[in-house]
C-alpha cells in the first residue's frame, strides 16, 4: 500500500514562536514532514537543532531553493514579514505567517494581495479561532442562539516581565510596529470579531505605562459599537501582574456567553446551562508560552486541508485584515470617534 503524501514544511524564524508549532506539526507527522529551518542567528540554529532535533541551514536562500519544501512557516519579527513571506511566494511556497500579517492595515492588505495576484495560499497564525470553546460558541452564535446581541465586553489583562522586553527591540517599533494590541491582544480581538462580527465605530485611548523603555502602547481602551447594533468595551494591557486569561463577554436578548481563556460558560432563559472546560492555557502570565499546541494543531490542520484542495483556508491573510483595521482604528482614535474600514 502507497504511503499518503506528506507536505515538506520549512521554518523561517527559531526564536520563542516556535515551540507550539514544531509541536503541532509533530502530532501532525502523517500529513507533514519538517524538512529544515532556519535562523540567520547560529546560536539559534544550534539551539534548534539539539531542542528538536531538527535539521537547520544556514541561508534562507538554501531554505526556499529546497523543492522538498512546500509550505513555509514564517515565525520571524513583524517588521520582517512582508519582505520574509514574498520571497517565499517568489519561490513557489504557500505561507502560513505568524501574527500579525503586518505592521498595520495597509502594509497587511499589500501582502494579501501580492499573494493572491501570485496565486499562493498564505494563511496566518490567529489560533484563538481553533480553540474547543471558541468554536463551540462561535457554533452557538451563529444558531442565534444568545438571541440580538447587546453588550460585549472584552478584557486582556496580561503580564510581561522586564525579561521578556529585555531582548533587543521587543516592545519598540522599529522591531514589533505596535504593543500590547498588535503583540498580545491580537489574538483576543480577532476572536472577537470572529464572534461577534464587524465594528461600526471606536472611540478608544491608547499609550505606555512608564513601566518599559520601550516606545510603544502597553495600555489600551476602547468604547466599541458594532454593526450589529451592540455596544461594549475593549480593555488590554501587559501591565497585569501576576497575568489573568483573557476574557469576553456576551449578553444577548436570550441570554449571556463568558468565555474566560479557553473555558466557556452560558446562561440562558429557561434553557440549559453550557459549560466547557476546553484544553489550552493562555499564556498571559510570565511565560508566553505557557499553553497547549491542540490550537496550532487544529489551524495548521485547517491549512493543510486549503492547499491540498487549493480553497483559501478559514485563516486565511485576508480574513485577517479586520483585526488590523480594529486595532489601526484604536491607535488613529485618540479620544475621537473612528470607524475601522478594512480595504484592500
């Protein structure tokens, strides 16, 4: 009997991100086969290596040039991703990026479409999407099932200590291009939007707490109202000690849906109570990577199911660019009403 075909992966980036994907990728070792990464840092190649036991090379050029490998994961800084991801769509790769795609709505919607004129599947890595609870809500709400809803409330409360901004340029723009909303928060407002649908308008205050030298938002609120006719709030920060799962909240004419990290509890009148437990951490204390790889599994699964059928995936880069105009619109505000438009 032929054994099933199995995509070759290639990782661009070896740093922090890639520990839940190399995990994920290694329960999906029927589907994938990881041919090699890749790091301009030695050190970090070295590291790699003997951690996962994974072959590394020494250029990107040798990464990309490599037939074997047919999808790259881009794990590398925000400011590098446009540039990092087109040459792997020259090369003939699809792309599944880590978040975020860009630094802001215009750089993001750009590489979109570079790659939909090139005719390759980029997908990007927003796995709060794949959570068993998300989904589980995200089904409910599509069923109407918390009736019209009315107010939301969404809170990213995180810690990061002073080791985490103590690497080179994290928490700077000319490395990150934002702070706690593009860096952490991302995650928590995407899912947001997965569930609740588009923003209508934002009025939101944004800016750092003197606790970091770094030059960007540690600190950030919002007033939200959506095009459905809710109304709510966005609080986010890093400056949240010990670090608290993040949280949202739905109330709807039929009831109300709190979804506290990966746990989702939902009361209803006069219907029965839903209650899950879910699987994955949040990684909102001190170690950022303190959480399951069972998301990872399940949006690279999702990806992997895209290229072969050549259909976008669900995680796609264009269904990323209304968390970007979110959070684009949260920064512009000011204290002064914005509406986030996300074209491209």
């Amino acid at each position: 009997m032929q054994e099933p075909r199995r995509i070759g992966v290639g990782i661009i980036g070896l740093g922090m991100a890639a520990q839940p994907h190399v995990e994920a990728l290694r329960e999906l070792a029927g589907r994938v086969r990881v041919v090699a990464g890749y790091s301009p840092s030695e050190q970090r190649r070295s590291a790699f290596q003997e951690r996962f036991g994974v072959p590394t090379v020494s250029t990107e050029k040798a990464l990309l040039d490599d037939s074997g490998v047919e999808m790259v994961l881009v794990l590398t800084p925000p400011r590098t991703h446009a540039e990092v991801a087109l040459r792997a769509c020259a090369a003939g790769k699809h792309v599944l990026l880590e978040k975020p795609v860009d630094v802001d709505l215009p750089r993001a919607a750009a590489l979109v479409e570079g790659f939909e004129r090139a005719g390759r599947t980029l997908g990007v890595v927003l796995q709060h999407r794949f959570r068993e609870s998300p989904l589980r809500l995200a089904a409910l709400l599509r069923e109407e099932g918390l009736g019209r809803l009315v107010s939301i409330a969404t809170s990213v409360r995180w810690w990061r200590s002073a080791q985490y901004f103590a690497e080179p340029g994290r928490g700077m723009l000319a490395r990150d291009g934002g702070g706690v909303l593009l860096t952490q928060a991302i995650h928590t407002l995407d899912l947001l939007l997965h569930l609740a649908g588009p923003v209508d308008t934002v009025v939101a205050r944004c800016g750092s707490s003197g606790m970091r030298r770094i030059d960007t938002e540690d600190v950030a609120c919002a007033v939200v109202t959506w095009a459905n006719g809710a109304r709510g709030v966005i609080d986010a920060t890093t400056t949240a000690w010990p670090g608290y799962p993040e949280r949202i909240e739905i109330a709807g004419t039929e009831g109300t849906a709190v979804l506290e990290g990966d746990r989702l509890g939902v009361r209803r009148h006069g219907r029965p109570d839903i209650d899950l437990a879910g699987s994955s951490g949040g990684g909102g204390g001190a170690d950022p990577m303190a959480f399951s790889c069972a998301a990872h599994r399940r949006l690279i699964a999702e990806f992997l199911d895209a290229v072969e059928a050549r259909r976008e995936p669900t995680n796609s880069g264009r269904s990323a660019l209304p968390v970007h105009a979110l959070i684009d619109a949260m920064l512009a505000s000011n204290g002064v009403t914005v509406r986030p438009r996300a074209t491209g």
